[in-house]
C-alpha cells in the first residue's frame, strides 16, 4: 500500500466516523437477517392462520394487514361477531423496536403480544387451548413444530415464538430519509429536509426519535393542551395503578406513518396535516404555520420504508380431529348444528 | 434421418396421439401463461382491496381465501357487519373452467360475478361508484389503469375485467392425479387409481368431468333422494324461474376438494369420506362399502394442485380525497362522526 493511499483511507475514515458518531436523533433502520427461515416460514404460516379465531375467519393480518402497512386503516378494529375494538390497531412494521407493546405497553414484548388477541373475546375470541388443539391437529403443522423446536408438541408458547419471530423480520429500510441520512442528499425534498429540521427544532424528537422514530417512551397524550376524545382509553393507568400515568401512551413509531391512518389511539384523525397541527398544538403548544405544515408533512412521507414483500403462505388443511369454526353461535342454515366439538 | 429412426418417431407418434385421444373424462389442468402481467398486478391489488367494502375490512379475498384453497373454509361466509352469506363460497381456483359463477350460474363469467359481491349488501355491503370513487381517489391507481387500459379512468367494468383477468390466472396445475394422468403410474397410490376407477364406474363422471372434474354443468342436487338441508337455496329455478330448475346447481370443481371443505351449497359437511357417501346416496343411489370410501377418497385428495404462488400485494395509501370506511354504521368513541363523505 502506498502512503498516499494509506492517508485517504484515513481521511475516509475521519468522515465515516464523523457521520457515524453524528448526533441525529434518527437513527437508520436495517433489514432484518434471517437466522431462523423454518422458524420465520412457520410464524408467518400462523399470522395468516384464521383458525386461530374461534370464527375460523380473523387472522392476525386481519388487523395487522400486511397488504396495507401493517394495520387495518380502521379507527378501531373489526373484532369476533364484528364487535368494536376499543383502540386502534398499531402497526406490526418494525414492533420490534418498540419498548414494550400494545398503546399501554402493557405486553412486554412481541411475544406476550402475540398470545393476547387470540382469547381476546372482542378480537379472535378463541382460547389458547382451542387455538393450540387446532394447529396440532394437522399433520404438516406438527411437523413443522418438530423441526424448528424438536418435537412435535405446540404450545402455545412456541406459537406465540413463532409469530413473533416472523413479526421481527417485518422491518421497512432503505426509507427516502434513511438513505438521506445515509449520505444521498437528494433522497428526499427540500421541503422534507425543512420538515426534518423543523421536527428537530420544534422539540417532535424530544419524544420521536431512535431507529423507529418512536417507540422508546410513554408520553401523556395532550401534554400541554388536553386530547379530546370519546374513547374510554386512559393508557399506562390500566397497566400502573398510577394516577399520573393517566392518559399516557407509548409513543408511537412514524415509520410508514403516510400508510398507518388513521391517527393516535382512537383513531380520530385521517390526515398527516391535521395530525401535525394536533401534534404541534396539545404536545409542544404551537401552531405551525401552513408551509411549516407542508415541509413537515414532506418529512413524514421520507419515514416510507420498503415494505415486507410476503409471499402468501400456503395452509394446511383442516381434518376430522380439527376443532371446528364456529363464526355464527347460531347457524339456522346448516343442516347439522354447528359446535367447536371434534367431529366424531 | 435413417430409415430406423423415421420408423421409431412413427410408433412414438402412435404412442403419444393414443395418449391424447383416450377417452379419459378428466382432462389435465394446465398452467395459465400471463399475457398481460400488468393487468394481472392491477387484479391481484384489487382481489386484495379491502376498500371494495363499505367497512374497509372485507377485500375478495377475506372469502376466497388463496391461503387456504381459495375459499374461507366455513359454511357460509361472514359478510358486512357480520352477515351470514347465504351458500358456500365456492372457490376461485380455477373457476374460470365453470361454464357460469355463483352456484346457481347467475352470473356468465368470473367479471359479471366479481361486479356481484362488491355491491351486495350482506356481502362486501359498498355501491359501485364508491368503489370506483374509492380506487380512482389514489394516484398509484390510476397510473396502473392508465398503463393497462390507456387512460386513467376506473370504472366498474376496468376494475372487474382486472379482478377476473388476476383470477384468471388461478390455476393450479402438476396434481397427484395430473401426473397419473400424463403416464406417470406411481404418481398416485393404488387406492387412488382404485378410487378412479370407482369413480368413473359408479358414474360420478357423468357430472364431475373434464379439466375441473366439474363445472360443465348443471344438476340437481338430490336427484335420486331429496338432500335434507335447513339452507333455503333453491339453485338455478331463481335464474330461470323453472320448476325443473328447482334445486338445480352447478357442478362444483373437485380440484383441490381436500382443502375447499365444508361440502355442498350448504356447506353443512365437513369430512370427505361423508361427503363422498351421502353423494354415491342422493345422486346415485348406491352405498359404497367403506374400502370403496377410502379409495374414492384417496383419489379425491390425488386432485389437489400446485397453489398459486402470490406474493401479497402493497396497496397504495388512501388520502383526503378516499371516501373513508364506515365499519360500523355508529362509532361512539371516536372523536368526530365516522361518515363515508370525502373529507373537507
């Protein structure tokens, strides 16, 4: 190696390290590396899986449409018998970078997620029991257990590992901001890199921030004004006990926030601007002005990341020992009763 | 070419046209080649379109399920607000060979009945003109019509010619049987070719024949005994309002039956050995002994194909000018009225 080549490896490096060591509060989102493929393959075999719903009709993408950034572009969600969730459905696109999950953190990670909609009464309606009997009824579900966890036996602790092994692969890189970040300085607009500094110097970052822009703190949602809402939801206070955790939320992600709509936890709001100018207003009390709005909406829209591209998993059928679905209590049509006993 | 050779492509000749002019009722079902794969992109976003429904949850393939032989497995559907469909979802895999759609052939071909659900009230529960509203509101849209069909109008014919030119392409070629039938012997196990068989000499091909082994005609269900069912379908007599048309079906497909369960416009059974019993019962007049059950079985479940491969399309994200989804007709937690008015 010649010295002259020595110095500019040097110097490239000074600048390497000068953008590694910068202080952006945004930090770039990677793909994922897939060490588990048999393990991932069987989660999103049960993401897609309705049979883990009493109605043998609601999926986890159900909610979490993957078709459509991760959520179901509803307020709140469609649950069993059409009943109404109470809250909105966040996105599963990069959960895994949120602290803890669900708007009141109250699972701690994916995991513990995963097991809560499935005996939810108002969501899948189904129980751990019924949904684990149903999977290891079918011979080519069996086997997939016994080869990513060594025997055959599905609880509902490796189901649950399963979907969220799989829910961590669903990360969105190489977002117009991210390569901007990334060094590609005409990545993203003019008015978005208005946005950005405007999100930094208005105090947005203060609570939406790291690989997620987002996902890393409970905030009090209406911190300076109050939100106003009909929905019952009070936040962490459910999980806490705590009268000062009233109303106070996890902060959520803004990765693909142009494909999550509605906004905030109830759902209300269907634009990025009204959402902005709420933010601005109840959090950080100030009023953005029309072009401030504008850029920071330019912004939000860089945060769109590649999406999952998912090849629909092909699910094993149902047999004679498969607990039956039952999407209807009462099914005056059928010519036989309907029940979730096994046929005999 | 010698003399020898001339001779040995002659026999060969003989051979391969023996082959293809046996009188087999059933005909090998043969990949579709895609001529227009933009057009096909365009009908797959929209088979997976959930904003073709007033709630913005139900997209085709919440009924016509491709993870799970293209059907929802139950034996009615689940439609708007939790409506019971009123027959069994019949499936979309190769539904193009059915001489009409819908069980009682109301529809021509797979466009007139794509038109069908969208604006059925118990079904997807929209109107035409939102839907089109609805897709010819995002830009990425209309770009893709423009590209398939010349110019950026979406209307109810373009949206349905896409839908069904997606379907089109559900074939699913390469079966056990498939191969069997193309010469190779141990494609199928000996139940299976004893299955056939029975199949054919029983007279089950006397309606389940060609490439769908059905789908080419009408019947009535229950020809020798009536078919006892609380379901108030009464087939093609609501199509030609003729007595003799009362309970009068289409043949339904048996590709893939294995994974299309429950069985018959009622969807009231649930296990093939039964269905294939109660069959041989009403519209034959026979009692299989159980060998003979378990060999038409096993030929049944040498039907099912190769699945078509599809990878999940990204929808594009609604925006200000997207009618918005009205899941339910009142929403009491949320903050503003839920309408289906554009936003102002």
């Amino acid at each position: 190696m010649t010295k002259l080549t020595s110095i500019a490896i040097f110097i490239a490096g000074i600048f390497a390290s000068a953008h590694a060591i910068s202080a952006e509060p945004i930090e770039v989102i990677k793909a994922v590396k897939v060490t588990e493929p048999e393990k991932v393959e069987l989660g999103k075999m049960l993401f897609f899986e309705p049979r883990l719903s009493k109605s043998g009709y609601i999926s986890c993408n159900s909610c979490h449409n993957l078709a459509t950034g991760g959520v179901d572009a509803l307020p709140t969600s469609v649950g069993h018998n059409w009943q109404q969730g109470p809250i909105n459905s966040p996105t599963v696109l990069n959960a895994n970078y949120m602290l803890a999950q669900f708007w009141d953190g109250r699972a701690s990670d994916l995991q513990a997620q995963a097991a809560g909609p499935i005996e939810n009464p108002k969501e899948m309606g189904y129980s751990h029991a019924l949904a684990t009997q149903t999977i290891a009824s079918m011979p080519a579900y069996r086997a997939h257990f016994a080869k990513v966890y060594g025997d055959e036996n599905v609880t509902i602790d490796r189901l649950t590992d399963a979907i969220s092994t799989f829910e961590k692969t669903l990360v969105t890189p190489n977002s117009p901001f991210d390569q901007y970040l990334l060094g590609k300085q005409d990545a993203i607009s003019v008015d978005a890199k208005a946005g950005y500094q405007l999100f930094k110097s208005k105090g947005c970052v203060s609570c939406h921030n790291g690989p997620a822009v987002g996902g890393t703190m409970y905030m009090k949602m209406g911190l300076i004004k109050p939100f106003h809402t009909n929905n019952p939801a009070e936040g962490r206070i459910a999980v806490t006990g705590k009268e000062a955790d009233k109303f106070v939320f996890k902060v959520p992600t803004l990765r693909n926030i142009e494909l999550t709509y509605p906004y905030f936890h109830d759902g209300s709001v269907w634009t990025l601007e009204e959402a902005v100018n709420t933010m601005a207003d109840i959090q950080l009390g100030q009023k953005l002005s029309d072009k401030e709005n504008l850029e920071m909406v330019a912004f939000l829209v860089s945060l769109t990341g590649d999406q999952p591209q998912i090849t629909l998993p092909i699910l094993p059928p149902s047999n004679k020992n498969t607990p039956r679905p039952v999407p209807f209590s009462h099914d005056p049509m059928s010519s036989k009763p309907v029940s979730s006993e096994l046929l005999k």
